[in-house]
C-alpha cells in the first residue's frame, strides 16, 4: 500500500472483498452498470492552525470555519477502483507549494477526521488502521451518511482506510486509499513504537517498527544506522533480519518460526543518535513478549481437511470448506491476527448485491480473523454437508460449531495458518495482516539496508544482522 500525505492515494481494493474474487466469475460476472458514489473525505492541516474542537468537529467539510480545514472528494466504485474526483485549480507556484506541504506530512492528528457521502446513499463500513493493524475507533451518524473518529489519530502514523458504501440503488461500492499523520513535535527527534505488545504470542508472530517519521530510501547508510539500533535479542539464539515494508515501517521475523517458549526482547537504541545530517533519534519504549507452544494449522483444499500440530505432533485433524469458484481462498502463510467471538458477516461488503443468490447476511461465532480485508477460520453449521467434501464459502474456511470452538479456543494471535490447493492468489506479505512468511529468506534480506551498505552477500551467515541477536543474560 503506497500513501501520499496531505492528499488521499485511492487504490483499486474494494474493502472486505472476498479472497482472490474473479472479477469474471460469480456475482460479479456479466455487463453491469459502472455504481459509484462520491465520498467527502476531510481532515485539518498541521500547518493551518486548526483544531478538533468547535464545528469543525461537528460541522461537515465547511473550511471557512476553521483554518487549515481540506476537504477531498474521492470516488468509490463496484469494482473498488477510486479516483481523486476534485482537486482546488491552483497556479504553478501554488501547486508547487501544496507538494511542499505534502512532502511534511501535514494531517494533523489532534484534528477529526471525517468521511461523507456527497450522493445519495449510505455508508455501510469505515475501516481506518494504523501501520500496526490496530483500528481507529470511529462511529457512523445514525442515517450512515457520514462518519467521525471517536479517538485521536497517532501523531508519525500511516493510516489505511477502507469504506464501503450502497449507492443510491443499493449496489454495493467501495474503495481503499492511505494517508500520513505529522510526526509529534517533540523538537523533531526520530523515535520508534514497537509491536507487539507485552504478552504471549504464537510462533509465527511479527516484530513491527513504526518511525515517527520517514527515512527515504535512497538515504541507505541512515535506513542502515537505523537497523542497527533497533535492537532484537532472544533467549534461545536466532537468526533473524529487519524488512522495510516502507519509509516509516519495519518488519523483524527470524529465518524460521520462533523456537516454542522463545522470550524476545525489543528496543531502540537510537535516543541521541544522529541518523542523518543533523537528525537524531530520540527515546522510545522497550517491549517484551514470549512465545508459547507453536501451533501451526495447515488446510488443504483439495481434501478438505485442516490439520492441527502443537510443536510438531498432530493434535486434531477438522473436515473444512473454503473458497470456491469465484471466491477461492488466498493460498500461503497468514498468522492470527484476533479472535472475534461474533461477527456479522454480509455479502455486501464483498460486492455482492442484495436480492442475488449469492448474497449472505449472517451472525457468525467463534471467527478467528487472519486478514484485515475478512477472511476467517469459523462456525459454519450451514455448510456441515460439504464439509469434508467440497468448497463451497465465499473465501472463508469454514468448519462445524463444535470444531471452530475447539480451535477458537486452542490458538492465540500470532499462531501459523496456512492454505495450499486452493487455486487462490498467494497472500500478500505486507498490506492485509502479516504474510511476512511468504518471503524466502534471500528476498527478507533484500529488504534491509545493511547487507546493500555492508557489502555482504545476501542470505550469507555473515550478514551483520544476525550478530546482533544474541541469547540475553
């Protein structure tokens, strides 16, 4: 996921879209009209001296009330493709010193964020996350023509949102875009916020870095200062590797899962180091997490069998049903990212329209999330038939009641869940959970700053990487 700041990037992923959906298949098959509604997406300006507070919290999108106030219209469409709908007309020396702004990061993340519909129709779902995966808490005003964060954005963060919608005929139509908070003014020093937080993760569990600003990449020898800061230790020992997933984020994982019961220590060592040309990092939080028992659930689609290994030795084996034609599961390594007692789950929000034979809207139990755009492991006693049989889901793995209790129950965020045979699209790495393991090791390195800076071949045991992980005394 790319992101421009202080301007909305909108990218063609409509928001809880079925897994891998063939456009050309299932509900989506056929002419259809080309649905879309325009979407008012506001926000203030660091720089413009706005605030949170007033009408600006509760005015829609009326900039002469308060300073530093933009408003951006961006269309959303049944196929999830958006586009920017309405730019201001600015001069050349205008324009040039809008991008100037953008390259500061403007939003403010003690102003509101609030999204509309300037058509007809109605929102159905806002999704905004943090580069951590962690929601923005937000709610929709009682005829869901708009909504409104109820907690503060972070100041340093990328954010990613995600809107579905029903035009003023009820087709369903959706769009992704991103966007960048300024960094906090603590006189300008680079700190970092680590994730996880404290607690107890499954063996397949991310190591995460948000900086409170970007170091570009062009700029190696201060990404790799950076590296070398961010320091990761384990008891036991393992080998393991930064990422950048982009200017503000790092990914840490080992070469393979962690070791079952691993305890692993993170913290920046970067507080009065000069990253780059007068630019010094500033103080942040340590954390402290342990792994448990590794658990690994491996569905294959071709037998409709999931199998459960704790440390290696089978513990269950659960007749299933995925994605069929149309809606096949995503293949590849996903890892848990929460555990949702009840979930209400509708076909609308994956494009289907209602009144269509393939249309669902129903209270689900025991869903184990393992990406943000809907896929879940989860109760399906409708489909207890084909369970076993045949895939019949619109991209979800789906198992009996009693089943998805036991393994609700048996798995903790962080713990391995992988899909083979599926005919599904490979599971990204980086922009909808962690498939940070579909990587192999050679192309995880490629992604740190020290082996370009070092000169060390990639993947060789001598990448400086793995000398700072050590078993901590």
């Amino acid at each position: 996921m790319a992101a421009v700041t202080g301007a909305m990037l909108v990218v063609a992923a409509a928001p809880g879209r079925a897994p891998d959906a063939d456009p050309a298949a299932g509900a989506l098959a056929g002419p259809q009209r080309e649905a879309a509604v325009t979407l008012l997406v506001g926000r203030v300006l660091d720089e413009g001296g706005g605030s949170g507070d007033g009408p600006c919290a509760v005015r829609m999108f009326r900039p002469g009330l308060c300073s530093g106030w933009q408003e951006q219209r961006v269309r959303a469409t049944a196929r999830g493709v958006g586009s920017v709908v309405k730019e201001p007309a600015l001069g050349g020396a205008a324009r040039a010193a809008r991008a100037a702004r953008t390259e500061l990061l403007p939003t403010d993340s003690g102003g509101p964020l609030q999204i509309a519909l300037a058509d007809q129709g109605r929102l159905t779902d806002v999704t905004v996350r943090d580069g951590h995966g962690r929601h923005l808490a937000g709610e929709l005003a009682p005829h869901s023509e708009r909504w409104l964060n109820s907690e503060p954005l972070r100041a340093g963060e990328t954010y990613t949102v995600q809107v579905g919608a029903l035009d003023a005929d009820g087709t369903a139509v959706g769009v992704t875009m991103a966007f960048r908070t300024a960094p906090p003014k603590d006189g300008g020093r680079l700190t970092v916020e680590f994730g996880p937080g404290p607690g107890t993760y499954g063996a397949g569990e991310i190591v995460t870095a948000s900086l409170s600003r970007p170091v570009p990449a062009d700029d190696l020898p201060a990404r790799a200062r950076l590296e070398r800061a961010l320091q990761v230790t384990s008891e036991p020992h393992v080998e393991g590797a930064w990422h950048w997933v982009d200017e503000s984020t790092l990914h840490f994982r080992p070469r393979t899962y962690w070791p079952a019961h691993t305890v692993v220590r993170v913290r920046s060592g970067l507080d009065g180091v000069e990253v780059g040309d007068q630019d010094y990092g500033g103080p942040s939080d340590a954390v402290q997490f342990t792994i448990a028992d590794r658990i690994e659930a491996v569905t294959d689609s071709a037998t409709h069998r999931m199998t459960v290994r704790r440390n290696g030795r089978v513990i269950r084996t659960i007749p299933v049903t995925t994605g069929k034609e149309g809606f096949r599961t995503r293949s590849g390594i996903k890892v848990v990212l929460r555990k949702e007692p009840k979930v209400r789950m509708r076909g609308d929000t994956v494009g289907i329209k209602p009144g269509t034979s393939e249309f669902y809207d129903l209270p689900v139990s025991y869903a184990t999330r393992v990406t943000w755009s809907g896929e879940y492991i989860h109760a399906a006693p409708w489909s207890v038939e084909a369970q076993g049989e045949e895939n019949v889901s619109h991209g979800c793995t789906g198992m009996s009641t009693e089943d998805a209790a036991w393994f609700f129950e048996t798995v903790r965020e962080g713990d391995i869940v992988e899909v083979v045979n599926s005919g599904g699209a490979r599971m990204a790495p980086f922009d909808n959970g962690f498939g940070d393991w579909n990587l192999d090791w050679r192309t995880w390195l490629a992604g740190s700053a020290l082996a370009a800076v070092d000169g060390s071949p990639e993947g060789s045991p001598a990448t400086p990487v793995t000398s700072r992980l050590h078993p901590t005394t």
